[in-house]
C-alpha cells in the first residue's frame, strides 16, 4: 500500500471518495476511480466534472468541492491537509477520511484487505 510505504518518509493520510452523484447512479458507474479529480483540482468548468456533476445543484457541487480542494490546498502549503483533524495514517486500521455529501472520519480495519490484495502480482511477467 503506497501510504504503508510512504509514512516510513514522512506523514501520510488516507482517504476515501464515496460522492454518488446523480450522474453516476443513473448510469450505473457508482464511485468509480479517479471520479474525485474535479474536487480535488477545483475544476468545476472541465467537460468531465459538468458531466460528473449533471443534475446536482449549484450548492452540492460547490461543498464537495470544497471540501476537498481545501485539504490538498493546505497539505500543499502547510504539509497537513486540516490540522490535526484530519488523522494520520498509522497503518491498516488507521482512521480514514471520508468524502461525501457529508464529510466524516471512520475508522476502517484494512487489513485483510491488504493480505489479499498483497498476494496479487499485478506486475510479473
């Protein structure tokens, strides 16, 4: 796991993107990878994040986006995304921010996860 890999230089944080827009359910692609990239870079006017946000308000997209955008703002700037409470990655069972609608920090036990997944070799020829 990169964060794993990555506390060993310095400090990390774990998050999940679970934003369901109305885009997404209706077309059945959910949560899908990389679906956070407009939140993130604040790109609200890109033709993927109009699509992305097609039938939510004004409202709903802008707080998601800031939600979002803030952090990595302030982990860039500063080197922590939210002063202390957003938790730092301590290992599987580490707490884990969570963006949504609402946001929120769960704790989420990983490790059997990681156990398997680690037992993919993805990479091997």
């Amino acid at each position: 796991m990169k964060a794993d890999a990555q506390r060993k230089h310095g400090d990390a944080w774990m998050y999940r993107f679970e934003f369901l827009s109305r885009f997404a359910k209706e077309t059945g692609m959910l949560v899908t990878h990389a679906f956070e990239l407009p939140c993130v870079f604040a790109v609200k006017e890109h033709e993927f994040a109009k699509v992305f946000f097609e039938g939510e308000t004004d409202g709903v997209a802008d707080k998601i986006i800031d939600d979002m955008h803030r952090p990595w703002v302030n982990f860039i700037k500063r080197g922590d995304p939210e002063g202390g409470a957003w938790p730092k990655f301590t290992g599987f069972d580490s707490p884990v921010k969570v963006f949504d609608h609402d946001m929120r920090v769960e704790q989420m036990d990983r490790r059997e996860m990681m156990r398997v997944w680690g037992d993919m070799r993805f990479y091997e020829g």
